[in-house]
C-alpha cells in the first residue's frame, strides 16, 4: 500500500491558549508523545499557520504506513484532552497521495 499522506487543520482553543507554554510542552511530551512512540508506522510534521489564514491556527501532516495504525492513534488522541478538553477542534482532514498519478501511469502502461 502507498503511504498515505493526511493534512489535518487544525483551530486552536481557548483552553490550549490559556496554558503556559511550558505547560503546553509538558502536555506534548506526557500526553502525544507516548501515544506517536507507540504507532511508529504514523508521523506528524506540525506547521503554524495563524500569521498567514484565519481558517485553521495550525496543519499537522501525517503519514502512515496503514489505516489500522492511523485509526488507531486518531483514537487514543481522543481519549486525551488534545481533542476532548478541548485544545484543538479539527476544522478539515484532507487525505492524499503522492505522485498516485504516476503509480497510476506505470501500471496503465
């Protein structure tokens, strides 16, 4: 399966704002990262966006190798305050392939 490739906007809340910064590091590193460490065949690449759109705040990219692993993290996500508090609303999933046209054109041919 080709890897599939997720673009997740996301829209800060003001629970997640009141936090400190530090208190926000500590959240990441006690509640998303233990959940990332125990699916490695997902990644996250995390981009700002406020400065430049007032449609979402943030746009994590993720990859995953496959559904179950993808699924899987989405829920143990949802069982902590990162989506339930909450901290983040999802404003859109946009789900991808790249080059799928080109794998496309090899087998085609």
């Amino acid at each position: 399966m080709q890897t599939l490739t997720l673009f997740m906007l996301l829209r800060s809340q003001p629970a997640w704002l009141r936090l400190s910064r530090q208190a926000r590091q500590d959240f990441i590193a006690a509640e998303v990262a233990p959940i990332l460490a125990r699916y490695p065949a997902v990644t996250l690449r995390f981009f700002d966006a406020e400065a430049f759109t007032s449609r979402c705040t943030d746009v994590a990219v993720w990859t995953a190798q496959d559904l179950k692993s993808w699924s899987f993290l989405m829920d143990a996500l949802r069982d902590t305050a990162f989506f339930s508090a909450p901290y983040y609303e999802v404003v859109d999933i946009i789900p991808a392939l790249e080059n799928a046209y080109a794998e496309y054109d090899a087998e085609a041919a």
